[in-house]
C-alpha cells in the first residue's frame, strides 16, 4: 500500500475509547461497524441463562461482530470492554468505498478476513480434540490473554465452571 493510499484508509477511521465495563455492542442491536483494537481487551459474550463469553479480541486484531454485519440482523452477543480500550472504528460503507477504490485496501481485507477464519477454525479443532487443560496451557502461550480476561471468564469461555478451571490451575502447578 502507498504511503497516499494508507493516508486515504487512516481519514476514514475514527477514535473510540471505552472504559472497562462498557459495552462496544449489545445484544439486540445491528451492527455496522468494522473495529480495529489498538490497546485494551474485549469480549464477545452471549447472556441467556447463564453468561458465555465467546471470543476475545487482543490488541492488534481487526473485528465486527460479522454475523450481524453483513445480514444486518440483530445481534446474539454483547461486546465489553475487559480493561479500558482504545479502537479505531470504520462504517461498513465506507469499508466498502475503500474496497472499490483501493485494490490494495482489498487484498489486506480478504487477508484479515482469512486470518480470522484459520483463528475460528482453530478454535474449534481445539474444542474438540483436546482437554481443557491442554486448552487451558494454550492460552497460557498467548502473551498477555490471561490478564485480558478474569478466572470466571475463562472459564466460560472454555466451557467450564470458574471451580472446575481452579482446579485445572492448582493441578498444574
């Protein structure tokens, strides 16, 4: 991408600051936004019966709440701030603006994309073929997802109860 053309992207996108606890989305709304996460951690989590955080946005990641996105329907999910954030937001028009203007734009969005899709399918050939210690000890990989995130959360998001992943943590000591 020129220097032009990533001066052309950056105009697009505007600043978003949440503080820990505020929701970016919440359940019921339409999304219709595409965030970029410069600092801080989110959570995607769905609250029914019981609360089940279902993805976790890192510094660094391009995200939407993509079910929602592009049917324009309503979304399941509630998206919170874990720690205080600081995002880039771009409409989803105007995505689409810089797809058709700049094919460098273009290629970068499929990318993104693509990563996204190798990071779910991941996750779910993680569920189901390993325990959730050998899950547990995958995040323990990622630099700085354990401090994103409380023991209640991860629990839910690796579908046990907060006792059950105390557990698994005093076993591994």
């Amino acid at each position: 991408m020129t220097e032009e053309d990533l001066t052309t992207v950056i105009s697009y996108f505007r600043p978003k600051v949440l503080d820990k606890g505020d929701l970016l989305l919440k359940r019921g709304q339409i999304a219709s936004l595409y965030y970029f996460l410069r600092s801080g951690g989110l959570r995607f989590y769905y609250d029914e019966d019981h609360e089940l955080t279902a993805w976790i946005v890192q510094p660094g990641e391009f995200f939407t709440e993509i079910s929602s996105l592009s049917p324009e329907r309503t979304t399941r999910f509630n998206i919170e701030a874990v720690e205080h954030a600081e995002l880039y937001c771009i409409s989803k028009k105007d995505m689409e603006v810089l797809y058709k203007q700049l094919p460098a734009w273009q290629e970068f969005g499929r990318k993104m994309w693509e990563g996204m899709a190798i990071r779910m399918i991941d996750e779910i050939i993680r569920f189901q073929t390993m325990t959730v210690e050998e899950r547990y000890l995958e995040f323990l990989k990622k630099p700085g997802f354990m401090q994103l995130v409380s023991v209640k959360q991860m629990a839910s998001y690796l579908g046990i109860t907060p006792n059950a992943l105390s557990r698994i943590r005093k076993n591994l000591r």
